[in-house]
C-alpha cells in the first residue's frame, strides 16, 4: 500500500522569472498542455505533477487546488511591483515524491520572499515537512524512504 501525501507551494515568484520557467510551471500546473521546452526530463518525470485531480477521485478534504496569478504587490515611486503568487494543494502518492526535488529546485532560484514557501505531510498524520526557501535555494528535507532532498 502506498503512503499518501498534501503536497503544498504557497510562495511568490519574482516578476522577472524566466518564461521558461513559467511555462514549466504552467505544464505542471495543468494550465497549458505540451511539455516545455527547457524543462529537464533527465529524471524520468514526464508528467505534470499539480494537476488536480478530478472530483471524483479526491482524496483530500476539500480536493487539490492550484493557482498562479501575477499580481501587484506593492506601489513604489517608479511604478507598481509585481510577483506571481503560486498555490497549489495536491494529493501525492510515494512514488511522485521522488520528483519534489525538481520542482523545488525549478522554483527556488526564483523565490520573491524568502521563508516559507510550502509543505507535504502524510495525509493521515499532523507533522509537516516545511519547504524553507533562502538564497536561491532551500533548506535541505527529508521524506521517509527517500533519500533526503
């Protein structure tokens, strides 16, 4: 039996994120369909991994969510400041945690706020995994019978 996971990303992205970056994202998220250019396949995952899944087959309180707007954030003396706000809630099994790593890494470059920017946990126990973002990076995790991210 497989262990089962919420997935979570809530973090911004800079304005200036790359377009191949958003168009990865974009994939993953279901919001366009042809696989990316730029976006490396070297890891055997050529699948998105946040699409929701349907209604009928949720197995999350409340289903898998996703969203990914550009909006302003602040007004400053040279004009408006944009970033792109990205949600997305979804239900993993164990086999596509061995994928989190890509996404983390696709994301973290481009992080507008450092901190917190997501979590995952077993879908039957309360302790989450933080995905901590800072300088470009985030802090190493570890997921039970995966070699540490």
């Amino acid at each position: 039996m497989s262990t089962r996971y919420e997935v979570v990303f809530s973090c911004y992205l800079r304005d200036d994120t790359p377009e191949w970056v958003m168009a990865a994202l974009r994939w993953h998220l279901g919001l366009d369909a042809d696989f990316p250019d730029g976006l490396d396949d070297q890891d055997g995952q050529l699948y998105p991994l946040l699409v929701p899944d349907s209604y009928a087959n949720r197995r999350l309180p409340g289903g898998d969510a996703v969203s990914l707007h550009r909006e302003v954030q602040e007004f400053t003396n040279h004009g408006e400041l944009y970033e792109w706000e990205l949600f997305a809630r979804n239900h993993w099994v164990d086999d596509s945690m061995l994928y989190l790593r890509s996404l983390l890494d696709l994301l973290a470059p481009h992080i507008a706020r450092p901190g917190y920017g997501g979590h995952f946990r077993d879908i039957h126990d309360t302790d989450v995994t933080i995905f901590d973002f800072r300088d470009g990076t985030y802090e190493p995790i570890e997921i039970w019978g995966v070699d540490p991210l």
